[in-house]
C-alpha cells in the first residue's frame, strides 16, 4: 500500500515538474474529458503534453521498471544468487546488439527496436542451445556461464560496430542508446510492450508457490513435486521476453533489476507472493522518479543508465548493509 502511494505521488510530480508544468488537477481535467469527451477549459496544449508527449514517457518508466524490477526478482530466486539481473543471460547485450546494428544500417525506429527485441530473444536461444549440448554438466551452473560468455561475446560485436560507426552521425546515436533514455518513447512504443510485460508477468504470478519451493534447492524441490527443469524454462522465457520487449524501448538500463529485488526481499522478505508485486511498485517507482530526475535536474537530459548506476550503486550498498537478515 506504501509502495503503491508513493508511485501516485511520483506520477502527479513526474507531470508537475518540468517545462511545462501540469498540476495535479489539471491532469485530472485532461483525462476526464479524455474519459467522457466533455470539455475540460483549458488550452490545447494541456492535451498535447498530458496525452502525446509527457504522459507516454510516464507509462514508459512505469512499465520499463516494473518489468526489469519483476525479472530481476525471478532470477535472483531462481538461481539463488543476489548477484543475478536481468541481463544475466546475455538479454540486455542481445538488444544492444541488434539495436546498434539498426542505427548503423540508418534503419528506422520501429526496425531499431524490432532488432533488438529479436537479438535479445536470439541471445537466450544461444544461451539454451548451448545448455542443451552441455546436459551432463550443473543445468543453472552452465547456463549462468553461457549467458556470461555469450553476453561478453556480443558486447565485442557492439564495441567492433561503435569503432566502424560514423563518428559524427552514428556514433552518438550508437552511444546514447546504449546509456537508455525514454526522450523519444511514443504512445504507440507502449500500447505494444504493454501487452507483451502484462502476458509474461501472469505466469510469474501463476507460479510464485513453485518460486518458493524452489529457494530451498534442486533437490528438495524435486522431492515436494516440483518439476525443476520445466519450471526454469517458463520462468527464464517469462522474464527474458519481458526484459526483451522493455529494452527495446528504452534502451540498456542497469541496475533496477539487481536493486529493486534487493530492496523489496529487504522490506518485505523472500516470500515470491509478497516480493513480486513489491519488486513491481518499487521498480516502477524508482525507475519514474530517476527520468524525472534526468530531464530535469540538468539543462540538458542525463541518460538513465548513468543516473541509475550513480544512484543505484551507494544506495545498494546502504541496503546490504542495513540487512540483517541476510540475502534468503
């Protein structure tokens, strides 16, 4: 309930600050005459930024936060290791990759974002398919590995495309990308992540009693009925095509999924019933207050991923230092 009203009061900020300030009940206004298609009085511009230009980048960080938030939870407790995100499979590499494959074609925007979702999704196959040739060895054990060695891999792809690239048109697109921002989101960019998060979040839901059990370990979870191996499966497929979709849109943004989960195991402990929805509303919560933060705390705009790991990395350490209860 906490989390939930501190994320309202962060929408109402997030549009009451800026250059073009929307007070709370002028947003009100906007979206009731948007509702019920009566007047609200005021000028057209209210509509322009509530609906077309601050309103999407709003639900963008909403989304994007809460996905990556979501993801890093099911990880960490599938894996049983804090140091897990999102990216550990090599997701988040995979989309960089195709993205900066885009902008290095001058592709368009909707071809940008396609690719990196693909290359993202094509990471984790690579991942699996190599899983797959290695089944007398640890399943979690070389997936992890094949997902760092995968990821690495592909981060030389990017770095071998940034040193080829225009330096003078691509290479700034190249590299602003890959820092993530939310400046250039449409409505349009969320009504089709939302769909893609909301169908990936059900499964993760469905099965958070499975979750738990499987925090006390392969073998114990297969001696209370659990089948490990299918469970994994849906979980990293759920989380993987969430990360995918989010990234795609907003480019890389570390941090929340390795933060936030830590936060909420911190606030609310372990149990995946209570930390999912609470991993959500904090990973949402801060992902909105950061872009706040990059779009207005300078004169011009700071890219998320600098914001978040500036943030992220001395407020991590107070959470683990705070943490007497340990990690599980």
């Amino acid at each position: 309930m906490v989390a939930g009203g501190a994320l309202v009061v962060l929408v109402a900020v997030a549009f009451a600050v800026g250059r073009f300030p929307v007070t709370p009940v002028q947003l009100l206004a906007v979206m009731w005459s948007k509702l019920t298609g009566a007047p609200h009085g005021l000028p057209a511009s209210f509509d322009v930024v509530v609906l077309n230009v601050r309103g999407p980048r709003i639900a963008a960080a909403i989304l994007v936060g809460a996905a990556l938030a979501a993801a890093g939870s099911a990880y960490q407790g599938l894996f049983r290791n804090p140091l897990v995100s999102p990216d550990i499979l090599g997701v988040s590499t995979g989309a960089a990759l195709g993205a900066v494959v885009g902008i290095y074609l001058s592709l368009g925007v909707v071809a940008i974002q396609t690719l990196a979702f693909v290359m993202g999704l094509g990471a984790v196959v690579v991942v699996y398919a190599v899983v797959a040739a290695l089944r007398r060895h640890d399943p979690v054990l070389v997936l992890v590995v094949a997902g760092i060695v995968i990821g690495t891999l592909l981060g030389s792809c990017v770095s071998l495309l940034k040193y080829l690239a225009d330096p003078y048109n691509q290479l700034p697109a190249i590299t602003f990308w890959l820092l993530g921002s939310l400046a250039s989101v449409t409505a349009g960019d969320v009504e089709a992540v939302v769909p893609s998060v909301l169908v990936r979040l059900l499964p993760l839901w469905l099965l958070r009693w499975r979750m738990n059990v499987m925090t006390l370990g392969e073998d114990e979870a297969r001696a209370l009925g659990v089948d490990t191996r299918r469970l994994r499966f849906a979980v990293v497929a759920a989380a993987t095509l969430m990360t995918a979709a989010v990234v795609s849109i907003s480019g890389v943004v570390g941090w929340i999924g390795l933060l936030v989960p830590h936060l909420a195991r911190f606030l609310v402990g372990p149990d995946f019933r209570r930390l999912l929805p609470a991993s959500i509303l904090l990973g949402a919560g801060y992902l909105l207050a950061v872009d706040t933060l990059a779009r207005t705390v300078a004169r011009i705009e700071i890219p998320l991923g600098v914001l978040t790991a500036f943030i992220g990395a001395p407020f991590f350490i107070w959470v683990l230092a705070g943490s007497r209860r340990g990690w599980s």
